[in-house]
C-alpha cells in the first residue's frame, strides 16, 4: 500500500455474510472524482452484527491505521458501533470517525453530544456528504461549517448543519457493481431501482425520509441484471426497493429487463410488494420477473391500529393478493409487529389468527422499535407511547398495550408463529 496515499475506512456489521450496498454506494461516489481516486485508498469492511466481535474490529482498523473512519449504523448493530468508537479513540486519537445510517441521521447532533469519540454524524444520504469530507479532510478544501448534511464537534460545542437535498439525479451515483466496488455473491446481492417510499407507515424510517421518489435509469438497472444474472456462481439475488409493485408502468419495466434476462440459470429470490395492488396482472409479471418469494405485512390485522400507524389496509383484498402469488408458486412471507398503537393482547391474538388464515410460507414477528426519524419517533405523545431511546429503542408500552401485555403478547406471538414455521418448512431456494 503505497504510504502517498490517504486511507480510509468504512465499516459495518450486518447479517452474517451480507455486504452493505450503503458503503458500496459511498465508495464508488468518493472514486468518481479523480482526485479522491488518485490519492486515497478506500476499504470497505463487514462483520457480522451477530456472530462479530467488536476486538476483531478494532484489531483491523489499527492494523490498516486509516486516516478517516466511517462507521455504518442501524439500531441493531449501534451499540457495538459505540463501543467501537470509544475503542478506537482511545488508541488512535487524532482519527476523525464519521457515522451515518438510518439510527443515526434523524438525531446525529444527539449522538455527538452523547458520545464523545463521534466527530461528525451524517443527517441522511452520505454519498455527496463523505465526499465532501474527504476533501475536507485531505484537501483542507472549506469548512466543516459549509458542509450541509451533517452535524460535527467543535471542540465542546456541536455544531448541526442545515440539511442537504437529497441526490436527483440517483445515476449520479456509479454502481458499487458494475464499478467492481462490490462483489456480487449468491444469495446476499442487493440491487435498487428507486430510492424512498410512497407510503408513510409511522413505524418505517424509509417513507418518512424524504417525499417523492428518485429512480436509476433503467439501461443502469439492465445493466446491473445482466451483470449479476450472468455471472455463473449467482443463483439468486434480491431488490430491495420499498414496493416492487409500485405501479404497473414501473413493474413493467423491471419485468421486462428480468425476462430478459432469465436465460440465465438466476432468480429474483426476495422483494416486497404492496399485497392490496396485487391482482393478476401484477402476478403474471412477477411469474415473469422470476420471482421466488415475497415479503410483506400486514404487521397487524386491525383496522384502528393501522389507521394509527398511517397504513392503508383492506383484509379482503390483502387476503386476495396473497392467495393470487400464491397460486402462481410464489412463497408469500407475512410480517407481524407486537406492540403497535392500537393493539393490546387478544388483538395480537387475531393478528396472528389471521396471518395463519392467508397460509403464508412463513410468518415473521417482531417487537416494535420506535425508530429515529419515524413519526412513532417524534410524536410519541399521540398514542403515549413508551420505548427506550438507547437503541434498538424496543417499546415499552402504549395507551393501549401496557408492557406486561406486550410482553405476554410477545411470548405467545413468538411460540405461535415458531409452531407454524416449523410445520410449514420452505421450498428449497432455485
């Protein structure tokens, strides 16, 4: 490793054995600009959140010494980011350590102040964000207080930035793949058509980021489906937009650079669809797309509680979405949500009653965190909400779910939905 050359460090901890398309993106932002290509050197290293230990961590970030740390965080990985932080300060003071993600953004001026060893907190999308830092940093080109788009120290006091407009342009960003930025490996690539979401469920980050949504060109995302469906060691790969079905012009065009690409031995294995816009033109395009399996709610089966959190949702025709994939050999994964507004025990009883009913490939339950930048988040007031605010910010209870209810509720949801799995075993990934 040439010594000229700056370096820097993006980490993160994720499932075990996935990438983050997040770094990826940054990554191949910061190497499109010649400079920054010409005179760092970036890494991009992943651990697993549930199996990595933070001193293995530390112990590769001492011996590539970087000169600027980039730490990716989301509410389940956030406390091992911590104390990552922490560690690596006390032995490499004088390394600025930058942080972004979903868990931070939203509340990155409350971080810095909580957490002495953070420098700088992104409030939302990095790409721009970091790029302008490294010349910060490297170039000594303006001033922390010019960056838009995060929050920093100066020396006691922290300082936070206007925002900064998200990208409009998303081909602005090179392809972390068709860039050689990341590797695309069986069962764990990740590829994205659109960025943010028509909805705005108050328990999802995503929809409450930014209105509207931006889109890569289509020849960017045929060009990304014939890289990785070509690539002989790939069997199966997953989108990750936040409706795959969001309208039919939209889904045509993705259908159509699928089937084209399906004389490739490779399959779309996971997206998550919008179940009441399902009808069967939406499933032949999905048979088309070569999709395998499906994620989606309804995260709870009553009415009131998903008027609360802001869902649309219509029994009737969720039930008709997932009987229709289902028809079509297309496993349907069904989410439940313990501990939203609304609901208390026996109505997390019916929920999962009714989940049970639409004969799903597998039901999955989770607790509700009451995440950053999600209106649970900044009204929790409305429905007198309770949760931790240190992540992964599980609720405690609200004006209708006291928490010994949640937590009997979560006893029963866990036992019920394991029972059901365990009786209804997956369809062998093609």
């Amino acid at each position: 490793m040439p010594d000229s050359k700056s370096r820097i460090l993006l980490i993160s901890f994720n499932a075990a054995g996935h990438d983050s398309l997040a770094l990826g993106y940054i990554k191949a932002f910061a190497l499109k600009d010649t400079t920054v290509s010409r005179r760092t050197q970036i890494e991009i290293l992943s651990f697993s959140n549930e199996e990595g230990d933070v001193r293995q961590a530390l112990y590769y970030i001492t011996e590539y010494k970087p000169h600027l740390l980039g730490l990716s965080c989301y509410c389940w990985s956030m406390e091992k980011i911590l104390e990552l932080a922490r560690s690596v300060k006390q032995i490499m003071p004088d390394v600025p350590i930058v942080v972004g993600g979903p868990e931070v953004g939203p509340v990155a001026d409350q971080y810095l102040e909580k957490n002495q060893a953070l420098d700088v907190g992104v409030h939302d999308e990095g790409e721009a964000v970091f790029l302008d830092l490294i010349k910060y940093y490297f170039a000594r080109k303006g001033r922390l207080e010019d960056i838009t788009g995060i929050s920093f120290r100066r020396g006691q006091e922290v300082v936070r930035n206007q925002d900064r407009p998200p990208i409009k342009d998303l081909d602005e960003i090179p392809s972390p793949y068709l860039t050689g930025v990341l590797i695309p490996r069986d069962g764990v690539t990740y590829l994205q058509s659109f960025r943010g979401c028509p909805f705005r469920c108050g328990f999802c980050y995503e929809g409450g980021r930014h209105k509207g949504l931006r889109f890569f060109s289509y020849e960017r995302v045929k060009a990304e489906v014939e890289l990785v469906m070509g690539n002989p060691g790939i069997r199966s790969f997953h989108f990750v937009d936040s409706v795959f079905n969001l309208n039919p012009k939209h889904l045509r065009k993705i259908t159509s650079i699928l089937r084209d690409a399906n004389r490739y031995d490779t399959r779309l294995r996971t997206i998550e669809v919008f179940t009441e816009q399902v009808d069967e033109e939406t499933v032949n395009y999905l048979v088309q797309a070569g999709v395998q399996s499906v994620e989606t709610g309804p995260q709870t089966a009553i009415p009131e509680t998903q008027k609360r959190i802001g869902r649309y949702f219509d029994p009737e025709k969720f039930a008709r979405g997932v009987r229709l994939m289902q028809e079509a050999g297309i496993e349907v994964w069904c989410d439940l949500i313990v501990g939203l507004p609304g609901d208390n025990f026996f109505r997390c009883v019916a929920s999962v009653a009714y989940a049970m009913g639409l004969k799903p490939s597998r039901i999955v339950m989770s607790i509700l965190h009451v995440l950053p930048g999600t209106s649970l988040f900044q009204e929790p007031g409305r429905f007198g909400l309770a949760f931790d605010r240190n992540p992964p910010h599980y609720v405690v209870g609200n004006d209708t779910f006291p928490f010994e209810q949640i937590y009997e509720a979560v006893l029963f949801s866990s036992s019920a939905t394991m029972e059901y799995n365990a009786a209804l075993p997956l369809k062998k990934s093609g």
